[in-house]
C-alpha cells in the first residue's frame, strides 16, 4: 500500500510481508483481499481500505490464523510483522498448536 500512494522509499521488508499475507488471504479465503470491476479502483482499495476479515468469505477459519493474516495485512508498515521470518514464526507456533504474537486491534 506505501508504494501505492507514492512513498517509494517506505519500501521494505514489510512490504513484502504485506504481499505474502495477501497471498495467504486468498489461499485461506479462495477469494482475494480486494476485488474490482478495475485496476484504478483494485489500486485505491488497496492503497486505503483494509481487507475484510478472511473469515468472512471462510467462516471455518481459526481465529488465529485470520489474526496472523490481517497482521500481514495491515494498512500501515508499523502494525506488521517486521520480517518475514516473524510472520513465519507465528506460521509455525499456529501450526503446532502454541500462543501465537498477533493479537487482534482493539
């Protein structure tokens, strides 16, 4: 989304951990993130909105795996996972059934 709205120097790890939980939305959800009739309008939706909850094109979706996903996804770099190697951590904690970091915006 940075880029999107022209911050070319804002790019960084976290830009593609943006990248890889849109990936993972639309594993989980078999629907992407954002869908238009357009590319301006795929673009704007990207670069402003946040993604609905996964959960909702997945209603069996575990709670923790939609907070892993929506933290990938957040609007803003600073509320993501910082590398991917910590959203593969909370991958890995999830797979084996242990407290993952993510936690849900209040």
């Amino acid at each position: 989304p940075e880029q999107l709205q022209g911050s070319s120097g804002a790019a960084d790890p976290r830009s593609d951990v943006y990248g890889l939980g849109a990936t993972l939305y639309e594993l989980a959800a078999l629907r992407p993130a954002f869908a238009a009739e357009d590319r301006p309008e795929l673009l704007r939706q990207v670069a402003n909105d946040e993604p609905p909850p996964p959960g909702q094109a997945a209603p069996g979706l575990p709670a923790e795996l939609e907070t892993i996903i929506l933290k990938a996804m957040a609007k803003s770099p600073g509320d993501r996972y910082g590398s991917a190697k910590e959203l593969r951590e909370d991958l890995e904690a999830w797979l084996a059934d242990q407290p993952i970091r993510a936690r849900r915006p209040t």
